[in-house]
C-alpha cells in the first residue's frame, strides 16, 4: 500500500526516487505529529478527539490535491469539501475503530462463502450517525441554548481545525510547485504549523523540547527538498554526477542540523523591557477585549488553575487538598522537597513553604485564581520591592520526584535565582510565581511584627477590601452570627484574628470523613455538622468567619515545615506535609498567617521570634542570584540534560567516523603507498575544486596544481607524480620504496590544508 502511495504521489517532471519521496512524507508527517502531539499533550482538549491522526489525514489530502495542475479556485473547493466531510466525523470522534472495519470484513467473507444466508447487519453506518448526532447536538447547544458552562466541544474543534488546516496546507505547499521544489518549500509548507506550535509553547510553558523537535524536522524537510532539487537541475542539464553526492549532502546537513539544535538552547535570551512594556500598552485593550471575548464564548475552557502539587491539577470550585482524603496511607513516604534555610534563628513553627494563594470562595470550594497579567523577570529581578515590617528570607528549594510548576517559599517570595514569571491579580498582588525547576534558590519576605504591631494596625486600603472580603451569596447566615459571637469580647481586628483561631483549633484533625454532601456551604458543614476535619476545612472556615467581620483573608496552599534533618541542614518535606492556611491583611504589616489546624503549631509573633534579620545587603543577594542563575542556566543545558554536550559529541563522532570511513575506502581501493598517496591528493583536489578528469594521467593532474601558490606544495606533488608512474612502470627491481612515498605524504598533507584555509579565508 506504502509504495502504491508513493508511486502516486506527485511528482517533479524529471522524477524522483521512491526512497525520496517515502522520505519527504515521513519526514512532513513526523514534523507534524509533533506539532499535534504538543497541542494534545498540553491539555487544551481533554475528553475531546484525538489530534495526531486528524492532522496527518489532512496532509495527505493537500498531498493528493497536487496531483494533477488545477486552478486555484478548483483546489480550494475540493480542500473545503473535502473538510466539510472529513473534519466533522474526526471531531466527532465517528471514524470506527478497528474492530468494527473487522466485523464489516467478516460479515463480506460470510456473505461470499454463504449467499443465501441473509447479509449481517453492518454497525458502521449507525455507529457514525449515532456519533454524529450527538456532536451535532452538543455544538447546537452551545451555539443556540447558550449552553456552555461544561461544555468545551466547541473549543476541542477550533483546536481540530486549526491543526488541520496546518496539516492540510502542509500536504499541498510541499508539492505545489511539480517542477521546482527547493529548500524554501519547506518553510513555507510548515509555517502555520510552527506559528500554532510557537502559541502552544507561549501559552502552556511547555517547554523547549517540542520546538526543537520541530526545528529537527524542519530542517531535515529542507535538505531532503534540496538535495532533490540539485538532483533535477543537475539531471536537467544532463551533467553527470556520483551518487555518494547524496550521501555527502546528507551528512553533512545532518551535521549542520545538530549543530544548529546543539547551539539554541545556548543562544543567550535578549530581554527588550522597554520594547515589550510599550508593546503591551499598545494591544493591552484589544488584547483584553479578546480575551474576554474568549472567555464568554468557551467558559469551559479553565487553564489559569495550575498544579498545587507538582504534576498536580486543581478543579475549579474544589478543596485544593481534597486530595489528601484518599491517598492512602503512606504520605509520610513520598518526599516531595527538601529545603534549606538560611537563617537558624527562624522558629519551624513559622515556616510554611506556600505555593499559590485563593481569593474566591463559593460556598463549594476555591476557585481559580482571577490573573490580569502574567509579568516575566530574571534572575536576581525582584518583582515586589522590599516591604516594611518583613525579614528577608534565602531558601535553598530541592524537588525530589518532578520539577514544580508554582515557586514554593516561605512567606512572600520575591526574586529567585531562575527566570519566572509573577501571576498578578494586580499591582503588588501575586497568586503565586510560576518556575519550572526541578531546584532553586529563591528570596522572600516572611512577617517581622510583633502581636503589639498588628493590634494596632489600620483599616486596610480599599483595593484590598474589594478584592479579599466577598462571601457567595447563599451563605447560611449562622455562619457570621457565630463570627460575631466568637469575637464579641475581641477589642482589635488581631484579637478577632486570635479568638477564631483558637475556636477552629478545638475541632479535632482527621483524614478519614467521607467528601460534603452535595448542595451544602463547606464551611458551615463544618462548623455546625461536621466539626472536624483537614486543612482546607479550618483555612477556608477562617477565612469566611474573618470576611463576615471585615477582615481581609485569603486561603494560602502549600506545605508545613516538614523535618528538619540536623546533619544536613534542611528540611524534608513529604506529601503528608501538603497544608492549607489563611492569611488575614493588616496595615503596614500586609499578609499575615494564622494557624487554625489542630494538627499543626501556632505562629509565634513574640518579639523574640519576630525580630528583623541581621543587616541584609540587597543588593549583593541580587547579584549573587543572576550569577547563579547563570551557571544553573549553562549546568541545566550542559550537564544534566546532556543536551547540547551529546549532539556536539555526535558531530564529532560524525566527523571522526566520516574521516575513518573514507580513509578505509582509499586503503582498500590502493594497490600499494604510492597509489594510496594519490587517491589521497585526488580526494583533497575535490575539497579545493581540483578535481581530477576521467582520462588525467598522474603527470596530466599534477599539472593542474602547478597555480598554487605555494612551491614546495608543487615541487611535491611532481615527486608523487613521478615516484606513482615509477611504480607503475619501472620493472620490480627498481620500484621505488614505498616508505618514501608514505614520507612524502606526511610532508605534503600541511602543505593542504595551508592552501585550504588560505582559500576558506579568501571566500
């Protein structure tokens, strides 16, 4: 079927080998299955159809559609029919499987071995139809009820479409031009697949790896389209030419595709600040018009809620650690992080290793945090400044199993020893910072008042009181009558603080309860039924009961301190480690802890243990984190990974095995020294344009060399010349020795190279 493929593939006027054309076809499919495995592998359409095989069905219809010559218009309106077709069964997931197509088969070979029996009902048909119906039915419901809440179909086939206009464009470009197919075809065929994988990239983070995928089969595209296209030219103009051509232009565009792909990851980053702060002034607004455009079009499209855990999810509406509840007993076990601190005077009961904060809650859970900007920074670069009433922090973060997506620290972190990115809810607001890094080193700010302090703190600023006091609708309103009767004595916001606190911390800790009722506020199942429970019941009840009374809270998640290790200096942090907080905003202080968990132990806010740090010089630590940003960025692509140090490793070990093959070749075809001295000097004529006509006698090439402007370099090649025919002619006695014509080599090869990095420079 494969070479009945090929044959009918088409093809430029003077042909191409089948081995070409296989070639050129597996190669574009290989370019984007890469795309559609990282648009796939990136979540963008879970539950939805898959995407590798819709992609590579519409490249080989843009291949079928070069054919034959038509007009544009005629190409046009059968890549549309053929989409209006084919794209609704693929995104209706209605192609049958393997065992239906077999069913068909058996009930054709029942009806040949046996007519008079009546035909089996064939499935396929309904099956599709079944299929159909229902897709049609859901984007109906999406586009005329304005049903789109759980329903992300539509966008799970803007994504289809877009990968298989890529493709299909990809099939017809590499074959659009039957007589003149170059190494330009290729960019231009893979273009809209790069721009859709560049996207992808952006927008998930997935990384360098997809692109340099891509980048490899790109390149390899184009040299196959190139090489085909010398070969036509070539046979065109009927010059004669050697088929180890070929294997030449491969290897060595295979080398200069390595050493492409060896120097992008060590390809310093320009970082234009100026130029992308007044780029995004200019499409802030239409950008944001977009955007929630977007929004009010797929709703069930949710990509701001990140991992909690690395690798983790978190669903919209949930407990962020509902998780905990069957993981089963062995959490201790599963070591997560390792963290060192640098600072021995700082109390383990004050240290949280937060991870992402929560500022919406609904009655069910926690919902996603609202992001208005995604900012970059660098390492070293401090995305908030320093705060007063905070003690500078260094941690020193080691992940065990994976690398994390959000930057775990103590208190608020605020610059970091790799490149991140701040997901702001607005100016001095950070959800968290983004960092995949499997280690780190980062600097934060961790709470340095005292309990005096807070209690006489202010009323908080307005944007923080919009932001962090909002309660959902249906709350039970015994939950704020019991608020106001827990603090009825309390004289000061931090007393109110105090007293919810130490009512919270009387409810018993478990793991073992069953998940709430549905149609139930968590918080007041907790405190009136429930009244024990995990994390994320005491966090999230604080934080209501401390909103009901005008205090501005939000839900912290991360981890607790874990166990200090004395003879390492660090703590281990394990999976039963994962822990939730609330933080309440005080006046000159900002975000403050609390710890209403029965099972975890009370912050410390005495002077002794809140007293600032030994005199920090800032400005040192950022230095010393760009620094080490630095050589973490040069270890993580040299080192670790093997990246760039393997595909440079390989180039080498592709020139020595070249250089070895060759010789091999030469030695092998040489009678004896002197013929082997002048296969060799041919082999150099063909690197410096001498090369040796079919009929040169060794006197006749020789001549050829006599322009070179080095004399000793052609006094020699006349000795070889004459010592060859020597050898040839002379009778067995008087053969010259062939230790002088291996002497003779070694004299002649500097000579070589002298002229070919004389004319290498003079290019």
């Amino acid at each position: 079927m494969i070479r009945l493929l090929i044959q009918r593939l088409p093809r430029p006027r003077e042909g191409w080998d089948a081995r070409t054309m296989l070639g050129i076809v597996i190669v574009l499919a290989a370019a984007l299955g890469v795309l559609a495995w990282a648009v796939q592998n990136a979540g963008w359409t879970r539950g939805g159809p898959g995407l590798i095989a819709p992609t590579l069905l519409a490249m080989l219809i843009g291949l079928l559609l070069t054919r034959r010559p038509r007009p544009a218009w005629r190409t046009a309106s059968l890549a549309l029919l053929s989409s209006l077709l084919l794209l609704p069964l693929t995104a209706a997931q209605a192609w049958p499987p393997l065992r239906l197509l077999f069913a068909n088969l058996r009930g054709l070979m029942a009806l040949l071995r046996h007519p008079q029996e009546p035909f089996p009902a064939l499935p396929l048909p309904l099956w599709m139809s079944e299929r159909l119906g229902q897709w049609a039915q859901d984007m109906a419901a999406w586009a005329l009820a304005g049903q789109r809440e759980a329903n992300d179909l539509p966008f799970a086939f803007l994504i289809l479409l877009l990968l298989w206009l890529a493709g299909l464009w990809a099939g017809w470009q590499t074959f659009r031009y039957r007589g003149d197919c170059s190494a330009g075809d290729a960019w231009t065929a893979l273009a809209p697949a790069g721009a859709v994988l560049a996207a992808n990239s952006f927008f998930t983070f997935a990384g360098l790896g997809w692109l340099l995928l891509f980048m490899a089969t790109l390149l390899t595209l184009a040299l196959i389209l190139r090489e085909g296209s010398l070969r036509q030219q070539w046979e065109t103009q009927r010059i004669d030419y050697s088929p180890e051509l070929r294997l030449e232009v491969y290897a060595f565009g295979l080398a200069l595709t390595l050493g492409i792909l060896a120097l992008m990851p060590l390809a310093p980053t320009l970082r234009l600040r100026p130029l992308q702060r007044a780029f995004w002034r200019l499409v802030e607004t239409p950008y944001t018009r977009l955007e929630t455009q977007l929004e009010t079009l797929f709703p069930a499209l949710d990509r701001s809620g990140r991992g909690l855990l690395p690798g983790g999810t978190l669903v919209a509406g949930g407990l962020p650690r509902a998780h905990l509840l069957t993981a089963g007993p062995d959490l201790r076990q599963q070591v997560i992080l390792h963290v060192a601190v640098d600072d021995a005077t700082m109390p383990a009961a004050n240290l949280r290793w937060r991870g992402l904060t929560f500022e919406q809650y609904n009655g069910r859970g926690w919902d996603p945090p609202q992001i208005v900007e995604i900012a970059r920074f660098g390492p070293g670069e401090m995305w908030l400044p320093p705060q007063p009433g905070r003690r500078l922090l260094r941690q020193t973060i080691e992940f065990v199993a994976e690398e994390s997506f959000w930057l775990y620290a103590a208190g608020e972190p605020v610059a970091a020893d790799r490149s991140y990115r701040a997901h702001l809810r607005g100016p001095g607001d950070a959800a968290g910072l983004e960092v995949q890094a499997g280690a780190y080193m980062v600097l934060s700010q961790t709470p340095a008042v005292t309990a005096a302090a807070l209690a006489a703190a202010g009323p908080p600023p307005a944007e923080i009181a919009a932001r962090y006091l909002a309660l959902p609708a249906g709350l039970p309103d015994r939950v704020p009558a019991l608020a106001r009767a827990l603090t009825a004595d309390a004289a000061t916001p931090y007393d109110q603080a105090q007293a919810l606190e130490s009512y919270l911390r009387r409810f018993p800790y478990t793991l073992d309860l069953p998940a709430p009722p549905p149609d139930v506020d968590v918080v007041d199942y907790f405190l009136f039924e429930l009244q024990q429970g995990y994390c994320d019941y005491y966090a999230a009840s604080m934080v209501v009961l401390a909103r009901s009374l005008g205090l501005p809270a939000r839900l912290a998640v991360g981890y607790a301190a874990g166990v200090y290790d004395p003879a390492r200096g660090r703590f281990t942090v394990t999976e039963a480690d994962a822990h939730s907080w609330p933080e309440l905003y005080f006046q000159g202080a900002g975000w403050i802890p609390f710890e209403p968990t029965a099972a975890q132990p009370r912050f410390d806010f005495t002077p002794a243990q809140t007293a600032e740090s030994a005199p920090f010089d800032l400005a040192a630590e950022q230095r010393a984190l760009r620094a080490r940003g630095l050589r973490q960025g040069l270890w993580r692509w040299t080192m670790p990974k093997y990246l760039s140090a393997g595909l440079l490793g390989v180039l080498l070990l592709g020139a020595a095995a070249r250089l070895l093959w060759g010789e091999w070749r030469l030695r092998r075809r040489a009678a004896h020294a002197w013929q082997l001295a002048y296969l060799r000097l041919q082999r150099w004529g063909q690197r410096l344009h001498l090369p040796a006509a079919a009929g040169d006698t060794p006197r006749e090439y020789a001549a050829r060399w006599r322009a070179a402007p080095y004399p000793p370099l052609v006094a020699a090649i006349d000795r070889l010349s004459q010592g060859l025919e020597a050898r040839a002619y002379a009778p067995p006695g008087r053969h010259p020795p062939e230790a002088t014509a291996r002497q003779l080599w070694r004299g002649l090869r500097p000579w070589l190279w002298r002229l070919w990095l004389a004319r290498w420079r003079g290019r």
